[in-house]
C-alpha cells in the first residue's frame, strides 16, 4: 500500500511533476492487480488500495473506496478483466463472466456508467476465446474506457471553458464565482474531471475563477474531495454549507452553476447528488445559468423520464447519522443526533430538463432537449 501523510502543511503535487496519478490504473509490476486511490481516506490521507479479484471490485465500489459515475464504470469494466483471471479449467466460462458482470452492476444502481462499462467489455468477448485472448480483450477494454473518460474530460474542459471565458469578458475579469456540488473532479473521473476540466483549463489560461464547493452532506464529497482536488491546483475556493447556495445566489455571489451527473435521460433530466435539485430551483429563480458537464457514457439513451425511470440509491442509515472527520492524527466517526434516530438516506436527485440551461459534453454543449441531445448523438437514438 503506498501511504502518504496529508499533514496540514505536506503537499502533494498529484497532477505535475513525476506524481502524476489517475485514479484506476493498472498496476505496471503486476498485471493481475488493479489500483485505486482510496477516496475513504482523503483528503486526511493519500492511499492507494490494490484490487485482486471481482469481489475486491466489488467492495470498493459499494464501501465508495472509488465513487464517481465514470470511475465506477472504469472500476466494473476492470472488475471484468479481473474475473477473466478467475477462470480455472472446471470453470463454466459463460456463467462466470455473466454472474460476475450481474454482480457488479447490483453494486450501485444510479450511475449509468457501471452498467455501461461492463456491458461494453463483456461486448467485446467472446465466450469461447482462449483464457489469454480473453484476459488480453477485456484488459484492452477497461483500459480503453479510461482513456475515453480522459479524453472526454478533456473536450468537456475544452467547450466549459467557452462558458467561462464569456462570463469573464462580461465581468471585465472579476473572478467568475462558479458554484459546484459533490464532487465531479479528477477523482471520480480518472483525470481531469467532468466539472473541474473547465475551471482548471480557465484557470491555466489565467482566468480568474473561484468556486463555491457544497459540503455535499451526508457523506461531504465536496468538503472533502472537491475541495482538496482544488487546492491541490491553486484553485481559488469557499467551502460553504449544502444550504447556502440560495443566499449566495441571490446576493449575486454566484455566475454560473456547474454539477456533473450520475444518469442523464435522453430528454435532459439529470440524475445527480442529492441536494442538486435545490441548487437548480434556486438558479433558476435567480435567473442564473445551470449546466451539467457530463461525458456521453453518463447519459441514459433508453430512458425519457428521470422521476419515473431512474432508481435513486437509498444508502445507510449511519451516514445521516453519523459524520466523520480528522483528529488526533486519526480518521474518526462522531454520532450527531440521538441514539436511534431514522433517517432517510436517498443518494440523488433528479433535476428535470427545463431547470437545466445546457449540458457540456465532449462533443459540445447543447441544451438539455432531446432534439438537441439527438443532434450530438444521433448514433445513439433509435
Ligand atoms: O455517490 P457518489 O459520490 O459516487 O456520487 C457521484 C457524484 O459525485 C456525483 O453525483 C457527481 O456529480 C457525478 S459523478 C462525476
């Protein structure tokens, strides 16, 4: 395991220099070990974790050890690969690699990229092949979704930061206050991030920006991911509690509104973090712009109804209940309400289409319709 000690003044420099992480990768010494920076643990410290199995996959995901829609899917496709190295002579091939692809996508059901991804792996294999050529397919595969999810960061950064530019110009280059919610950076998306691209390609540019980071409660991605991935950037940033947004949105605080997306339907509703639905309300009374950045992979092109047709996770109860933080050099967990208390713990939200000004995809932005999404991925409609 590879530990590094995130002490208040250490500095890790994790997208320059010879550190340069993404968050899955393939472990370069052992070819049957997958890698993975253990979101559990930051931004108190810097981990990696090492997959070896299907069920290794498996716990990582469900215990958010990675988390984020495109990572997850990265996760699950290697998780594919991995389950091709479990195969042994008795194995039934078929039934193996369908049940640990089942498996995998029972993990977590909001996020269309899991079943995206292992779905498009399983795609590409062939029952039958040899055990090496099967191993080497799937590989490829996972490996071949990372570097989608890179690029597609990439363009999203590219058409995001036109938005910015434009807000910048228009405030004669008074910092663009952008606000975010959860946590849509480098982290949850293998490099770059859906949300993070734009600001740090405005910010490279030398474009003032600053971004209002949501705690993100209950389990404060924001506070702890977003906002350490920022730093870690020099990127000017508030942390500011889940509630405040609306204040600062009608104080004029905020320019634009930017969240990535777990599921998108093919009509523009979008599935994101619990909370995301309010921060929409309140930009649209405010008359502020609303986007979701979001890669092609995260959008549902079989449904048209998010209310209807996206199951929204329901997690457990002592993540309501209970809150952790750093003390004493240790990770600790505090109880913040009375012993027993029921909770709800729904994971997302849906924020219908005529809430969202547009969505940024790697393709372009474009406004959340369906003839609009049709236009950019005519390919994908039926
Ligand atoms: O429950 P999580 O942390 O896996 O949720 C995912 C998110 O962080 C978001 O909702 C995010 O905005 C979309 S993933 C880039």
């Amino acid at each position: 395991m590879h530990i590094i000690n995130l002490g208040a003044r250490q500095k890790i420099k994790m997208k320059v220099g010879n550190q340069n992480y993404q968050s899955i990768w393939l472990d370069e010494s052992d070819p049957a070990v997958v890698k993975v920076i253990d979101q559990q643990k930051l931004p108190f410290f810097f981990e990696t974790k090492e997959l070896r199995s299907v069920d290794d996959v498996f716990c990582a995901i469900e215990d958010m050890t990675v988390r984020g829609a495109p990572l997850i899917g990265a996760a699950g496709a290697f998780g594919i690969y991995l389950a091709t190295l479990e195969i042994n002579s008795q194995t039934n091939i078929r039934e193996h690699l369908l049940n640990a692809a089942r498996y995998l996508i029972s993990c977590r059901p909001t996020a269309v990229n899991l079943s995206w991804a292992v779905n498009y792996v399983l795609e590409k294999l062939s029952f039958d092949l040899p055990l090496k050529l099967l191993s080497e397919r799937s590989l490829a595969a996972a490996v071949e979704i990372c570097e989608k999810e890179k690029e597609n960061c990439r363009q999203i950064g590219n058409h995001g930061l036109r938005l910015i530019e434009k807000i910048s110009k228009k405030k004669k280059g008074d910092p663009v206050n952008i606000l975010t919610h959860c946590n849509a950076g480098w982290l949850a998306c293998i490099d770059y991030g859906t949300v993070t691209a734009p600001i740090y390609f405005a910010h490279n540019k030398g474009i003032p920006v600053h971004v209002w980071v949501d705690e993100t409660r209950p389990r404060n991605q924001g506070a702890k991911l977003t906002a350490w991935e920022l730093g870690q950037f020099g990127i000017p940033y508030t942390l500011i509690p889940d509630n405040s947004g609306g204040h600062l949105m009608q104080q004029k605080m905020v320019d634009i509104v930017i969240v990535g997306s777990d599921r998108t339907t093919r009509t523009g509703d979008v599935a994101n973090k619990i909370g995301t639905y309010l921060k929409a309300l309140a930009a649209y009374d405010n008359g502020i712009p609303f986007y979701s950045a979001l890669p092609s992979t995260s959008i549902d092109f079989s449904i048209s109804d998010g209310l209807k047709e996206i199951t929204i996770e329901e997690r457990n109860q002592g993540e309501v209940t209970h809150i952790s933080g750093f003390d004493d050099g240790k990770i600790r967990s505090v109880r913040i309400c009375p012993e027993n208390t029921i909770t709800a713990n729904y994971g997302f939200d849906i924020t219908p289409a005529r809430l969202v000004t547009g969505l940024i995809t790697e393709k372009g932005i474009c406004r959340a319709a369906e003839e609009d999404i049709k236009m950019m991925f005519s390919d994908k409609f039926n």
